[in-house]
C-alpha cells in the first residue's frame, strides 16, 4: 500500500501543508519511523519522540509547528483517535486470505456463496448456507447449516458459527469466536438447592442433591450489522428465541453472552466480560474488561461500567457503576474511601467504647 | 421433525387435551408462535403474549383454561423447566453432521471407531483412539493418541481432546472445548518470591528474581458420564495424576479446570469461573459464573458459590458463599449492609470524637 | 521411555542409592505405582502412600530412608518441584505427532520449514512463514504470512498465530491460542461519555450517544525466548508498534493480553488474568488467577498480585497487591480483619450515639 500525504488527508478530511505530495507505506510511532513512514505523532508529547526517528512526514494535533519539528510534510488532526480509525483502516495490510475458493475448502452444494467472496483453506461450509458478496472467510473457519451471512463479512482463522445463525453486513469475527454454542441451561427433576438460595439469598432448604437434565438450545444466533467478535469469545444459541446481539456492537476477546440474551446497539462489551443468560442490555451500553453480569436482568441504556463489576441486579438508564456488587460509581468511590480509613476507624470506636463504657477493648 | 401433541404429552408424562392430533414441528415464545408452532406458556405472564402470536396448541401450566386462551390444544406440566428439558430435546434439528465418516476426515488407521459414528469433515483421529456407538463428532474436531470416548459421545466442531484422554458415555463437548491442555506448573531453581508472598501473606523475603522451568504434565483428563463442556473451556491435564471431572457434572462457556483438580458429580461450573490447580470439589457443587478458586483446597459437597465470588480457604460442606474473598452469604450480607452506611458512620464517629474527647475531626 | 535410576539421577544432578540399574517407564503417585513406575514421593507424607501402591523405586526427600519404606532403590532430592521438572520433561510421552510434514497440511510454497520440522494433519502455514529447526505443529494450526517461529517451537493443535508475528525460541503454545488478533479499539466521532466518565470517575457528561469507528491493528505480535501461552489464551496485535511478550514469560488459559501491552521476562500471567492496551508489565511480575489491569498503567519489576485482584493504578516495583482495586496486600488484610467486624462495629457506634448523644438509633 503506497498512498500520498495529500491521498491521506483527503481520505480524512483533514488539512496538511509541505510537500504533500511525499508517499508513505506504514504508520509508525515516532521514535521507531523509518523514512517512508507516516509518523503518528499527534499530541506535543509524542512529537518529542520524533527527532529518536526518521520520519519525513507526520500526523500531527492541529495547529502544530511542522516546520520547527523537522518534517517535509505534515496533516492536522482534530481528533487524534478519529484520525488513528481513517489511517489504520486504509494501510491496513490484512491477513493475506487469496480471492476465490480454496480447493481445500469443504463447501455443501446447496451453499449460495457470493462470486466475489474469498474462501480459506480448510473452511467448511454447510447445506444452504448463504453467504454475501464481498466476504473474507478465513482458513479453518466452519459454518453450520442454514447459517446467513450478509455482505462484507470478514471471519479470521478457526471461527465458527452455529448451524442457523442470521448475521447482517461488515460482520468482523477474530480467530476462534464461537457463534451458536448451545446454551448452559439445565434443570432438576425436583426443586433444587439453588433456587432456594435464589429465593432466599442464602438458604438452601431441604432441597435434595439431584442430578440435572438439559435443556437444549432450539434458538440461534441473531447479530444486526457492523458487528464485531472478539477472538475465543462465545455467544450461545437461545433456548426458544433467538440470542440477539444489536447493530454496531463490539465484543472483545474472551468475552460471554449467554443464551435468549439481547445485546443492544453500539455497544462495547470489554475483555473477558460475560452475561448470563436472558439479560436486556440496551443500547450504547459500555462494560469495562472483566465485568460479569447475573441472568434475568436489565440493564438500561448508556449504562456504563467500571473494569471488574459485578452487576446483581437491574440497572436504570444513564447509570455509571463499580463494584461487587456493581452501584453507582460515586457511592463505591464515597464507601471506598471511608474503607480506606477503617483500621483507623476500628481503633477510634475502641478508644470512645472505653472512655464512654468504661469497658476494655474488644479483640 | 413432526410431533402431535398426545406424542409430547406422552413422553413428558404429562396430560394433554383438545385435539392433540394437532401437529407441531418447533417450539416457539407465545407472542411469536406461528400456526405450526408449540407456544411454550407455562406461566399466565407468558400466556399473556399468546394472543400475539398465532399459535393454535401450547404447554400451560396445571389447571390452566386452555380454551379461555383461544388455543385448540394444550399440554399441562407440573414443573414448566423439567417440561422444557423433555420438549427441547425432542425438537432439537442439531447441527447437520452427515451420517458416516466425512472423506475429508484425517484417521488414524489403528483408530476404532463404532460404525455408526457420524465424523465431520476435516476431523482428525489419533493412533489407537477408541470411540463408542451413537457418536457424533463435528468437523475440524482433533483427537489425540490413545483417547477412549465412550458411547453416544456429541462434539460440536472444534474440539479437542489431548492425548490418553478416557471419557465416558454421552459426553457433550461445545465448539472449541479443549480437553487435555498441559497444566500450568513451574519452578524456580532457588526459592521464589512468590512461594514466600503465600507463606507469609504478603512478604516477599529476600529471594532473588529468577527463570521459570517448566513441569510437564504426564497425566492426562479423566471424565465421567454425561458430562458437559462449555465452549472455548478448557481442561488441563494432570502432573502425576488425572485431572478428573465427575459423572454429571456441567461446564459453561470459558471455564477453566487446572491440573491435578478433581471435580466431583452433578457440578455446576458456569461461565467463566476458573479452578486452579490440585483443587478437591465435592459432588453437586454449584459454581456461580466467575467464581475462582485458589489451587491446593478442597470444596466440601453441596457448596454454592454465588458469581463472582473468590474462594480462596477451604470450604465445608453445604456451605452457601459470596465475595471476594467468599465468605458464608449471610455473613456478607450483614458487612455489606454495614459497609453501604459506612460514609455515615465515620461522620458518626467523626462527632462522637469531636463530643467525647473534644479533638477536631481527623482528615 | 525407558530409563534407569543412574540415568535419571544423572540427569537431574541427584544421588542415589540401592539397585540404580533398575528401568522405569512412567512416574506414578506413590500410592498408584506399578512395579515398573518411578514414585514420586518426595515429603514423608507422600511417602506414607508408598505402602498403597507396588513402587520398587521412588523419588524422595534428601536423608530419606529408603530402606525402611522397603524400597530398592531411590533417587533423593532437595528441591521436589525442581526434580519435577526433571523428571517429567524426560518421560513425556508428547501427543504423537509424527516426523515431516502431514499430506494434507497446506503450505505456501513460498514458506521455509526446517527439513526436521514436523507439521500435523491439516495445519495452514502461510506465504513467507519461517519455522525454525525442531519445530512440531501440531494438527489444524495456521500460522499467518510472514510469520516468523524460532527453533525448537511446539504447537499443541489448533493455534493460531496470526499475519508477521516474530516470536523466539523453543516457544510453546497449548490448544487454541490466538496469537495476533486485531486489538479492541475504537472511536466515536465526538468525545463519549466514556471519556468523560474516565476523567471524571463518574460523570458522563453532556456525550450523546455514538457509534463506534474501528481503529485497525497494524502491528503485529512479538514474542522471546521461551514463552507459553495457553489454551484458548489471546494475545492481540498491536496498534501501530508490536504488542511484546518477554522471554521467559508464561501464560496460562484464558488468559488476553491487550494491544500495545509490553510484558516483560520470567513473568507469570495466571488462567484467566487479562490485561488490556497499552499496558507496561515489567519483568518477573505474577499476575494471580482472574486478575485483571486496566489500560495505559505500568507495572514495575517483581510486582506479585494475589488472584482476583483488579490493578486501576500504576503499581511500583516489588509491591505485593490484593483485592479490588488492588492494593498492598498488608493494607488489604488489615482493611479486612476490620470489614469481618463491620456489623459489630455499627452496633458498638449506635451504642455509643445513644450514650453520648441521647439520640436514638438510625435504622
């Protein structure tokens, strides 16, 4: 990929000044630029890196002294991170899966698969699968039957989807996500020790130990556009509905959703977070990397939360959380500075029992 | 596939009335239902939705008045989730793997197989592996040398099972389950710090910064019968030993089972909980989703873990824990009840300082 | 594998005594062992077991006396865990994968293999991939173009590493890693309420709701000497610099490591730890079990975390950290003990608001 500094910035929508007609192949931090780099320098901190470098040519924050910086050329950014999302995507250079159909591939008769689509080696398509035009599937990627993929689908290596799936366009799927895994829903014949302690909080009754019978999955896997799928993550198939995940949200790696669980649009659900099974998450709705929540509830839309929540019950709309369990995040802050001080505290309370009681320390 | 309603009725055990000639082919959510669909509305809050939907036949709950809802035919269940159990697994139409062994399949010719076992494509089968009647092993699945997988065995695609592996009958495995990982086990030439830090509880010594040697894992996985493996889990093996999974037991999406852990019958380990290392559980354990435990303790039978909880000591019998790290839910309870009134408390002990020994408040 | 009590003892450096010319094929748990199995008894109270079992020949402690656990002959030790790595690296029987390169892999032809390298069933390697000499790849692995693997690398099945990886060593990946996902990275147009809610720690601000813009992942992933990932474990592709693994390092299942991430040497990141962007971890840190660490903090030398914990802050070398958020772990336990006695100390203050102010007790 060779592109100009003026391609860049009209690509962009940004300014640039000096000899924009200079060509770069890679972006590069600015310490490490080689001379046919594009140096990302676009805060007055990195800049300083940019002298350790070679860099002809550089992004910089708007309003920058190119000139004094050293460089031929430079285009000027508002938003750094928006720059960063125009210029990754077009020197992007991708995994290198080859136009056409792998001879390796294994593909039904009855799949209708766009003409222009690329199929890796070893992929495995099943009976009537339909696939868009535009799309990049990747080597050891499995497709269940009846499975629709809509246009401009990217799949890296070894990602599967789960026989009936229905995904709309620019699905982005990372090596080894699991898209219809049946969901982790069973039952005991009697009443069991956990839905008394459900009940309860706490008490197990006189439930007996049994043993637990499946519940199969006989819903699929429902994804809207732009969505994204992080590598090794894993949404279930719901049980009679299908597990639904909105337009335009974004799954991380190792991330869980779990069965009938509806996901609303432009949301980001972070690292290693997981949902449980028939939750409403709304739309725009942020969970930080690790954050876990229990089934059956809501969760509103905007709501965002800390790295490491553990939400045990509904959310309203708009809220920010923290903690385990997750509450708002100036409550956790208010609580958690006060836990801070409790050894403190401790000696305090000890010191005023004894000067008001009269009565000597507790252990 | 096709059912009447007196044939569900019947294998449910269960009482039926109206026409129950009546055919179904899918289950489906009351206020979805089309007219060849089984309403599942065992509850008035669902039977609720069914007149927005055309369902003709539904399952009620007992003594429910099935032609007040407008239905032709109904089932009647007792306990709506066992009824759930029962229909499911009758309407499963499964993932499609063709009958025979795929061409495609890479197998080891001193592999024996059952010969009605269904290998999808691109399987590849270890020397001297053993695989039972009734087993169904989707494609790209890998078993290694010298694997025993009992009878009725299910894999979705993706699996794979390490080496000596022995597995009993009707396992279930989820795409991209690893059984037979190498365990995750290393060691410092001298005294590490980290050994010192789990002796003293926080103090480091004076041992010295070092490389880690690598323990091999000799043993392998032991599992019972009809166990369940979540996607993407993953199972190490044993050192010496077998790590061992239990009759029974289930494991959700993303769990992790370290080596030498032993875990007992009719489990529960659900999404993303991990167990580390030379761990003993007892039977008919419950891990809520999240939950870890510290290597080297034991579970006593009929523990419960609520999500999210850290266990970190070892717990007796029937205990019901919480937090981190898990404590008895009660006991949580009653701190964290404390802990949500502790910024005024310490405005509390704040002026009862101020009152009894009159000093100014602290910052 | 056959060896004798010398041949081990030699190997490991270690004295023994009795009838060394003696051959063992397998160790085995004291209580276990065969006649032809090595007993892994290295404290009296393994010893204890030896009874249990059939060992003629044992490992056991310096001083043991071997004659009176009516053993032939034994091997003794003063570090167990050391002899362990010895012993188990010289009787690991491996997952078969057999010499050269499997018929059915597909290579580019513009890979370079190292003529003794053995590639299994169906693994994808790439355009330009360089493998260094003694590399097993074990089944369905890919391995992206220009992907560079040192000498002496194992790949347990199923591993993927994605497109110009450059990566040392006798490097060893258990089932499923993903090496070289794309980063979770994105953009909205104007500021989001994530931003502000960072800055702020709580407040979202005046953000309207927006829809994410990739930022691509043009790095790729580095790693040393000697590293190990885990089953199912990512490591994503860095941004525009490479995302680093330091030799020595090891990571165990379920384990992610974030774009941009550099860990250092010797660290140990334990199952299901993650660690998200852009994040400094020096060298010899221990990251216990589930813990995670947010983005764009560093982590200085020896740091040890105790599992669970959440790291929000930089953390400076040496420190040993619990809880969430992770503080020292002296700090943490002391702010424990206090916590445990929490509902005590709101009576004993309600109690003393009544003494000192004669009011009544809050609810």
């Amino acid at each position: 990929m060779h592109y100009s500094i003026q391609q860049i910035a009209d690509a962009l929508g940004a300014d640039c000044q000096g000899d924009t007609g200079l060509i770069v192949e890679r972006a590069a931090e600015p310490g490490d630029a080689a001379a046919t780099d594009l140096a990302m320098a676009m805060s007055p901190k990195y800049a300083e890196t940019l002298s350790g470098g070679a860099a002809r040519v550089a992004v910089l924050w708007e309003g920058a002294d190119w000139q004094a910086l050293g460089l031929e050329a430079a285009i000027f950014v508002p938003r750094p991170r928006m720059a960063m999302a125009g210029i990754t995507a077009m020197l992007d250079r991708g995994q290198g899966v080859a136009p056409g159909i792998h001879p390796s591939a294994v593909i039904d008769s009855t799949a209708e698969i766009a003409e222009d689509a690329a199929i890796g080696p070893l992929a495995v398509i099943g009976a009537r699968v339909r696939i868009g035009k535009g799309a990049v599937i990747g080597p050891h990627c499995v497709i269940g039957m009846d499975v629709v993929l809509g246009e401009n689908a990217t799949l890296r290596e070894m990602v599967s989807i789960g026989a009936r799936a229905q995904i709309g366009d620019r699905f982005l799927a990372q090596p080894g996500a699991r898209i219809g895994s049946d969901g982790f829903s069973f039952v005991t014949p009697e009443v069991s020790d956990v839905e008394n302690v459900r009940k309860t909080m706490g008490d197990k009754g006189d439930a007996r130990a049994q043993s637990w019978l499946r519940i199969h999955s006989l819903g699929a896997v429902e994804i809207g556009d732009d969505v994204e799928v992080g590598a090794n993550c894993t949404v279930d198939n719901g049980t009679i509905r299908n597990t639904c995940i909105g337009s335009g949200s974004k799954l991380d790696n190792l991330v869980h959703v779990g069965h009938n669980t509806r996901v609303g649009q432009d949301c980001l659900l972070c690292g290693q977070s997981g949902v449980s099974g028939s939750v409403e998450i709304g739309n725009n709705v942020v969970l930080g990397g690790q954050t876990g929540v229990v089934d059956n509830i809501y969760i509103g839309d905007g709501v965002i939360a800390a790295g490491g929540t553990k939400i045990l019950s509904n959310v309203p709309a708009g809220r920010v959380l923290m903690g385990y369990p997750g509450i708002k995040m100036e409550t956790h802050t208010d609580i958690y500075k006060v836990q801070r001080r409790l050894p403190r505290m401790a000696r305090d309370v000890e010191a005023l029992k004894k000067a008001v009681f009269k009565q000597p320390p507790s252990d």
